[in-house]
C-alpha cells in the first residue's frame, strides 16, 4: 500500500465514522420522520462540506478559496457540534441505562410522611401530659388505662416514624446510587 492509499483509506474511514455520528446525531434530535430526514441530510452535507471543501478548492482562484474557507469553517463548526451533540446524546442514554440496574431497587414510599406522623406523636404526647396531670383521687384504674393507652400510641408512632426515616434513607440512597450510575464513570474519575 502506497502513502497516497493509505491517506486515501483514512480519509474514507475519517469521512465515513464523521458521516455516521451525524446520522446518528440528526436521527436523535428530530421529531416527526420528515424532521429526522432533513437533520440527518443537513449533518452529511456538513460533514462532506468539512472533509472536501479544502481539497475541491485547492486549485481555485484566491477568491473562490477564500469563500471556501469561510463555507469550510462554518461547515467544521457546525459538524463538530454535531459530534458534541452525539458524544452527549449516547453518553445520556448510556447513564439512562446505567441508572436503569437500580431503579428497580427503589423501595415503595411511606404510606404516612413523617411529617404527619411526628404531628400525631405531638398531639398524643401532649394527651398523655394532660392525663398525667390528673389526680389519683377517684378513677386511677380509668386514668391508668388511659396514661397506658397513650403511651401503647406514643410508642407505635415512635416506630411508625423509626420506619419512615429507614424507607426515606433507603430512598435517598438508592435515589444517590441512579444519579451515581447515571454519570460517566470515566468522567467522573477524571473530575475526583
């Protein structure tokens, strides 16, 4: 294989990945079908445009070159936006499916919020202070089944809002675990 072949190859391979990643790019960023279409036709005319120009206008006129230029730039500038949108498009998708493994690991939330439970906790804590203010003179078995039935209230809700601050910190995890997943392992090493 001669240089002039060897060029002329990675030219073409170059040119041909280039070519895909707009396609792809162009297909992701449409909407309806016919949208798709013209993106897709817009990034390999601007792909072309950047790999071809300067050589179609290397034996023109100083004039023709210079306006080539300018199409040239703006043709590399537009492809390589292209390219950033791809490389940013797949690495979304890629952390979609990395967060995806542990979605299913979310466990179901409370049925009451804490808040609503640490709200009841205080009003039975201040029934059972007003029974305990009571005096023993008369009815002390109906004022201890009361003082009991509290406290039997004051310790269900205090287990009530042991399990919703359990569930709320196994949500926070799995919710940090999904946006861990979600970003590029790669980048990330890279930012610590």
């Amino acid at each position: 294989m001669t240089l002039r072949q060897g060029a002329l190859l990675l030219a073409v391979f170059a040119s041909g990945t280039a070519i895909c990643m707009s396609v792809l790019a162009g297909w992701q960023r449409g909407g309806w079908l016919t949208e798709r279409f013209v993106w897709v036709a817009t990034g390999i005319v601007l792909v072309v445009g950047a790999h071809l120009l300067p050589a179609l206008a290397r034996e023109a006129s100083i004039s023709i070159r210079s306006i080539g230029s300018l199409i040239w730039v703006a043709c590399l500038v537009t492809a390589c936006y292209g390219h950033v949108t791809f490389f940013l498009l797949a690495q979304q998708h890629a952390g979609d499916r990395r967060a995806a493994t542990v979605a299913g690991d979310m466990p179901p939330a409370p049925e009451r919020s804490l808040a609503v439970v640490m709200t009841e906790r205080a009003m039975v804590t201040r029934e059972l202070a007003s029974v305990n203010q009571l005096n023993c003179r008369r009815a002390c078995a109906t004022r201890n089944g009361r003082r009991m039935t509290r406290q039997a209230s004051l310790d269900a809700l205090d287990a009530e809002a042991s399990d919703v601050r359990r569930i709320e910190a196994q949500r926070d995890r799995a919710t940090g675990m999904e946006d861990s997943r979600r970003a590029d392992p790669v980048t990330s090493r890279l930012a610590a």
